[in-house]
C-alpha cells in the first residue's frame, strides 16, 4: 500500500509546485502591469491609486462645451488715425440772439399816433410793434442788417428835432444809439455787405449829405460832397455800388466815392432807392407830372427805366427779386401792396386807417 501512495502524492506535489508557478507567474505578470500606476514616472498627474486607467485633467463630458475665442494677444493697441475734420475746431461765436423767421417785412406804421416801428409776415398777417416805445415821437427809416440779426432806424426820442441813428436786435433788444448830432437829423440807414459799417444822410453840415460810419458809430467820414440835398442813400447788396439822390436826378458811385456819375436825368423828383438781390436794379419812386403823386420805377444800370405801378411811395425788393413790396395811398390812405413783377399780379396787405409805409424785407 505504501508502494502505491507514494507515486500519488509525487504526483500531487508536483501539481502543486507547477500551480504555485503559475500562480507566481500570474502574480508576475499584474505586477508589472500596474507598475506605473503604484509608482508613477517623474512629471506625472499623481492619480488616485488602484484606477486602471490614467484619467487626462480636463474630463470631456458627452456634450462637447461651446469652444471659448482664441486669446487676444496681449498687446498695447494702436488708436487708429483720426481724420483732420474730426479734430474739434474752436466753434463760432453766436450770435446774441437769434433772427426772426425769414422773409418778414419792417415797415412804419401810424396807427399808434406816432411812426412806429412794426413787423409781419409777407401775407400780412401777425402785425406787431417791433422797436420798443414809451413816449410820444417818431420811429421811422428802418433799415435790416445784411445777416437779418439787427436793425438801424432813426428816431427823435432823446429831443424833437434832433434825430440820431439807433440799433437795437430784431428780438427788439439792445437798443443803442449810434449818432449824437445836437440840432441835427441823421437818416436813410444803408448796411454794407459785411453788416460792420452804415451808410447814412446827415445834416450836420448843413445840407443833406452822404456819410459812412462803423456800426458803433466810430470813423464817420463823409464821401459825397455836393451843393444838393442828397435825401436818399442806398448800398448795392453785393458793395459795388453806391445809389444816391442828386438834386432831383439819381447818381451812382463807387463805395469810396469815386466814379460819381448821373444815371438817370430828367427834371422829376426822385427818391425812396432799392436795390435788386442782384445788385442790377434800382427800384425808385419819380414825381408825376400830372398829378401830386408818385410812381414806382424800375431802372437798369444802363438808365432804362420803366414804371410798374402808377401811384406807390416807398418799395423794398424781396430776397428772391420776384416781388416788391410798396406803400400806395390809392385807398385814401398809405397801405402796403405786394406787387409781383411777372405777373403785374398787385395783393395788399395791411388795411388800418392808418397810413402805412417803408418797408424793408428780413432776409
């Protein structure tokens, strides 16, 4: 029996002894299997122990995040250039108030009793007092400044008889005299171009005579001399020519008075001058010799004269040369017309019982 076991439990050790190879074997091999994970190479994630799997930083989820924009390259940016129209410039100065709506017409009025100064709409409509008053005297000769901001008039307020040349804003404020002639008259405001000096009539020598003078007063100079009354003196808008009354006649000349010279002659009073927008015609009132009225007058600068209206005083040219605007006394009573010069077409606009008369346009 001895004999017969001891093959058997050879045979049985040997089993075991190969089992306990393979089992060594086995071993072996996981060993080395997890040897980076039990101890990880220098500059690895250091992960938990025991997962089979190295997981990277950024664990991707199952919906992929929305990609975020490259970096912007960390730099100091570059203004880009600036155009020279945007470089700020030093604004204009303002006016000190604003102009009335354009196309409005100044006239004089006496419907207060005394001449007065007013101002409407070219339709007539909206007439109201535009130079402030308080006290009995006249208002009269106004005059719009090229840029429709101020107005020259002339007036007897400060002493009956003695008439100075004012200028006041359209807004009627800054009411400021200008001239200051004891025992004298001083009329018939005309603007230059640049709104900065006036033309004017004056009796402080004498007769009535032609002067300039700045727009405070300051460097009068007188620049026509003659033995005639010269009532009447009007700038050409453009500052080339200087209309004028001589006598009876209308003369022209040069703003520094030189190339003096008669463009219309023919014995009748003349008076009440208006310049185109142009600076082309003159429009002007003439004695008629049949009547103790006047007519109004359109002349070229060549002398051609024709009469548009056979009985009107003062005129005015609107800014765009298409109508005149015209005092008549051919209702009894002066009114202001607005006559078209296509058309021959006559409108009137005021109606009072009071006389109206010397308009001027606001620009």
């Amino acid at each position: 029996m001895n004999q017969q076991s001891l093959p058997l439990g050879l045979s049985l050790g040997v089993i075991l002894i190969f089992m306990t190879m393979v089992l060594g074997v086995c071993l072996l091999v996981v060993f080395l299997y997890n040897l980076p994970v039990i101890f990880p190479p220098p500059g690895a994630n250091n992960q938990v122990a025991g997962l089979a799997t190295v997981v990277p930083t950024a664990t991707p989820s199952a919906t992929p995040p929305t990609p975020l924009p490259p970096p912007t390259a960390t730099r100091t940016p570059t203004p880009p250039p600036v155009p020279p129209s945007v470089t700020p410039t030093r604004p204009a100065v303002a006016p000190p108030v604003a102009a009335p709506s354009p196309r409005q017409i100044v006239f004089v009025t006496e419907r207060n009793g005394f001449n007065s100064i007013f101002i409407m709409n070219p339709d007539g409509s909206e007439q109201r007092p535009l130079v402030p008053r308080n006290g009995n005297y006249y208002d009269y000769a106004p005059a719009v400044s090229p840029d429709s901001r101020r107005l020259a008039f002339s007036s007897n307020r400060e002493k009956p008889g003695t008439d100075n040349i004012y200028l006041m804003n359209l807004d009627g404020s800054g009411l400021t005299q200008i001239t200051n002639t004891p025992n004298a008259k001083n009329a018939s405001s005309s603007w230059f171009p640049d709104g900065r000096r006036l033309a004017f009539t004056s009796t402080r020598d004498g007769l009535w005579q032609a002067y300039t003078m700045n727009d405070d007063g300051s460097n009068v100079r007188r620049i026509i001399v003659s033995d005639q009354h010269i009532l009447n003196v009007a700038l050409s808008p453009d500052g080339s020519k200087l209309a004028y009354t001589c006598g009876k006649e209308i003369c022209l000349a040069n703003p520094d008075s030189s190339g003096q010279r008669v463009l219309l002659q023919n014995g009748l009073a003349k008076d009440h001058l208006t310049w185109s927008p142009d600076s082309n015609l003159l429009g002007l009132t003439q004695a008629n010799p049949n009547s103790n009225k006047t007519s109004l007058y359109v002349l070229d600068m060549q002398g051609n004269s024709r009469q548009v209206v056979s009985n009107g005083g003062w005129s005015a040219w609107s800014p765009d040369g298409a109508t005149l605007v015209f005092s008549s006394d051919i209702g009894g009573v002066a009114n202001l017309y607005l006559y078209t010069l296509e058309t021959g077409q006559v409108r009137q606009l005021t109606k009072t019982g009071k006389a109206d008369y010397t308009p001027v346009w606001v620009r």
